[in-house]
DNA sequence: CCGGATCCCCAGGGATACTG
DNA sequence: CAGTATCCCTGGGGATCCGG
C-alpha cells in the first residue's frame, strides 16, 4: 500500500454557514440541513440504532444521505459511533448529550405540526413509534389521582401502548394485554383523538373502532399548542 | 412526492416533503427549508417588515432566495402580505397566527444554539436585535421583588437594554439614558456575560468594559438547558 | 444480509445584474 | 424600493455496486 500522506482517517465536511452571530443562526447552521432532525429523532425514539435501523426507520432516505449525515453528526459531536460487542457485533450510532438536548427542539417542531396532520396523504409512511410519542408529549394525565389504565392503539397496524399511571403519560410501541381501550382506525384518526385534534364523534366517522372505557379519553388532555419556554 | 396543482392564477411552489405521517416530518416540510426560520425571526423580532427590512435583517441571503421564501411562507400560510398605507405606501409582510405560534419552535433552537457561540468567528455578522432576544428569551429576574433596574448593553458597535422590572427580562434595540449598569465588550463576550456562559472575570479578560451595579448580573438567572415543554 | 461507497442527474440554492 | 431574471454551482435523490 503506498502511503500519500494524506490523513483520509478523519472526515472534513464542509460546513455550510449563515455566518451570523445568533444562536439560532448557528444552531440551525449544524441542524438546518436536510434529514439531520428526523435522524436525531430516531435516535431518541428508538435508542442506539444500527446504519440499517436508521435506513428502517427513515423512509424515502438515500443511504449516501444517510451515511454523510452520520458522518457529519458525529464530527458536530451529536452522535457517537461505536462497535457493539457480541451477539450484536455491529457498528452502533448513539446520540451524545449534546444530541439528546435536542428533545426539547424536536417536540415543539412536532407540536407545530400537529396541526397539519389533519389530511391524510396516501403515501406517507406511518410507524408506530411515531403513533406512540405524540401522546407522551403533547399530553397529560388530567386526572393525575386517578387509577393506572392502559389503551392500546391500532393505527394502519401499527401497534402503541398508552399507559397513564402516577400521573404520568407513558407510551411504548407494542401490544398490551388486557386495555382498558382500545382505539382502531386510520393514523389520522387514532393520532387525532389522542392528541385531542378531533372528537369521539369525528374519529367513529373516520371509521375508527373503539372498545371499552371511552371516558379515559377524557384524561389525555392536550398540552398548550404554545407554551412558553417556562 | 410533489404536488403538482397547475394553478396559473396563485403562485404555487413545489414542495419537496418527507412523505412521513409524523408531526415533525410535517413540520419540518413547511419550516425546513434553507433561511426560512430565520426570516420568521425577523418578523418575530421586528414585527411587520418591508422586503428591504428584510434583506437587511439576513446577511447572505439573496434577493430571489428571500423573494421565492416569502411567497412560499404565504401559500403556507405563515405571513400575509399587504399594501400598507401611506406614508408607507409599500408591501408589508407579518407573521399569522400560525407563524407567530412558531416562536417556541425558535427558542428552542436558539436556547441549544447557544452552546455554540463560544467561538469570535471574525466574518460573522451581528445586529442588535440579536443581542436583544437571549436575555429575554434565555433568562429570568432571580430577584422578582427587586428594584426596577436597566442594564446598557454595547457588543460591536450595537446597543440595546434589558430591563428588569416586576420580575419580568424585557429588552429592546437602542440606548437608555442612566442605566444602572452597563456592559461594553465583543459580542461573544457581551452575550457571554449576560446568558450565564462566562463570569465576570472572563468577560474582563476579554476585553470588557462594566460599569456600575455589577450585581445587577447576579439578578439574570439564565433558565435550565433543557426544560420540559411543560 | 449489513454498512456503506460510487455514479449520475436534477433541483435547490447563491451571486449578480437588471427593471418597473 | 421591491423585487425578476440569469447564470452557475453544489447538495440531494435514486440506483447500483462492493467488501465483509
């Protein structure tokens, strides 16, 4: 192998910059480009997840995207990339401290946009994991006091828990055995009724399918749509 | 992918979407394209604006990049444009409701951008109003029930004041006569100082100049990295 | 199969000139 | 002042290929 010394161990990319001296400027300078928040979002959502995950769960990605946006988060210091042990023996992404701070960013971009879920497009994509955070952020328990339930959401089957207990609105993609609810229907409807866009009325006209106690569905009470900061 | 509406009367832009049933991805289809947050701060900073205002207010940006921006951000609906009376007599661009709901949205991404601005990049561009924002978005009166007080700031040539006053951190672009303190310094060191990210020393050692109640900083308590959305 | 790298092509973005 | 028009370049989408 011939040495060139040239160092091609360390990637540089080209950053491009507002070049403005304001936060937000600058925070978009590093999450502004295209596919770089909806990858962090997986990240969150899923945990640490393989090249292959990512390209799972963001559909419609290109891998060359994929892989210089990897590269690059990690250069920006948003994500790590390591080798997992056995059995996984696998490259691993994993979002820093820095990375994870963007929860923050990334609910209140999505509580924006829940107004414009209102239409369903044929061809969008739909998963579960994306079912199941819209409730366990843009709601809350308004019966904090009251007994632990769960409902089970079915959405284009896709599969969410929803499970308020001490106050809390917990969620988790899967299936529950035994619910105290559970909603059926098209993901604009279940998503409309949890995040309280639409009624029991609107969402049953949607063709939805709900069992059990309708009145927990009075506990899942949307959060603001523009909360302040504090 | 596209939507291709052939409208001829209403300018209808093509819009590239993520294709993805998820409020961020929705979100991000109408707010993520290049400079178009950052012409929503303008407005949200300074109010209603002329295309010049505008221009002005966004370093780097070009004419036909700001021009195709607005008309997109009006077919989406986040800001109208109208002919302002004399003696304006020009076209006048503001935010909607759904635009102006989008200033959660920019202070999270400037509150985690600031974790970035530690560095003087020399071409870098910077206006007072920039200054302005991160006091009063990015900290609070420790002391609510203390004395009314006002604070000059100077960073590069521009000036603007906090004042603090029935617990509230308001601020604006411009000078106050008798200010209880004041700051002069880079900008780096200047936003440093007052959003909590360097202490006095440092400050001075950046070559600073604070005169007067210098206790009147300990009253801007910068809020935490990352708070809950409720 | 996994984790990318490479290639081609087009659309989005940037700089500047120009016009009502 | 308020944009258009034009040119050019780069970033992004899509498919394919390749080593492990």
């Amino acid at each position: 192998m011939f040495n060139h010394h040239l160092d091609f161990s360390v990637y540089h990319a080209r950053v491009r910059s507002y070049d403005q001296y304001c936060s937000i400027a600058r925070g978009l300078d590093i999450i502004g480009d295209r596919w770089t928040l909806l990858i962090v979002r997986e990240l969150l959502l899923q945990g640490p997840c393989r090249f292959t995950d990512l390209k799972n769960g963001l559909p419609g990605v290109a891998t060359n995207m994929l892989s210089s946006r990897l590269k690059e988060l990690e250069q920006t210091g948003l994500i790590t990339r390591y080798d997992a042990p056995p059995p996984v023996a696998t490259v691993l992404y994993e979002l820093t401290r820095d990375g994870a701070d963007l929860e923050p960013v990334l609910k209140q971009i999505g509580l924006w946009g829940l107004r414009r879920m209102t239409d369903d497009r044929a061809d969008d994509a739909f998963q579960a994991s994306w079912l199941a955070y819209a409730p366990a952020w843009f709601t809350a328990d308004a019966n904090p006091d009251g007994p632990p339930a769960t409902i089970q959401l079915i959405a284009g089957g896709q599969e969410a828990v929803i499970a308020l207990e001490g106050g809390s609105v917990r969620t988790w993609v899967g299936h529950v055995d035994h619910p105290d609810l559970v909603i059926d229907g098209s993901p604009r409807a279940v998503l409309g009724l949890v995040t309280g866009m639409i009624d029991l009325k609107a969402a049953k006209a949607l063709g939805s399918t709900i069992r059990g106690k309708h009145q927990l569905l009075q506990r899942l009470h949307p959060i603001p749509a523009t909360p302040e900061v504090e």
